[in-house]
C-alpha cells in the first residue's frame, strides 16, 4: 500500500480539552468493532462505510485507507481514545 506523504508530516499535538468525551450514543460494541477492524486489512466498502460511521463523528475525520502509514495514525488515535481517555481496556 503507498503512502500518502500526510503520515510523514509532523502531526499536531492533541489537547486534552480538544479530546472528545464519549456521547451517550455511542455503542462501546461498535468502538471495539472498530478498534479490531483498523487492524484487519482488505475491508469490503461496505466494512470501510461503518468504521468511518464510527470512527469520523469522534475525531471529524475519515481513516485514510489509500495509506497505510495514515490508517496505523488512525488506529494508533482511536486505541488511544479508547484506552487512555475512556478508560476502557481491551
């Protein structure tokens, strides 16, 4: 998979206060779901559709799957989301 270059750039610091906070809509099934399928590869469109339904309304991103530097920073996020501000181990 060729990179895109953006995982090369310097990425900018994330804020503590810029972190979103888990709304109350947001099934911890469906962040695990997408936690474990940002480390699979060869998605259908249809899988690639529901993780950016998940992963886009907490970070106002999609994960760049043409990149495979990108979607390593985008797994990398969502398990820090996951793991140090949710506080939920998996």
């Amino acid at each position: 998979m060729p990179k895109c270059g953006n995982c090369k750039s310097k990425q900018e610091e994330i804020e503590v206060q810029e972190v979103p906070q888990i709304n109350t809509d947001v099934n911890l099934v469906e962040l695990i779901w997408a936690h474990t399928a940002l480390q699979a590869s060869g998605m259908s469109d249809e899988h690639k559709d529901r993780l950016n339904s998940i992963y886009s309304p907490i970070f106002n991103e999609n994960v760049n799957f043409g990149c495979g530097g990108c979607k390593d920073a985008n797994f990398r996020r969502l398990d820090h989301y996951i793991r140090e501000v949710l506080k939920i181990q998996i």
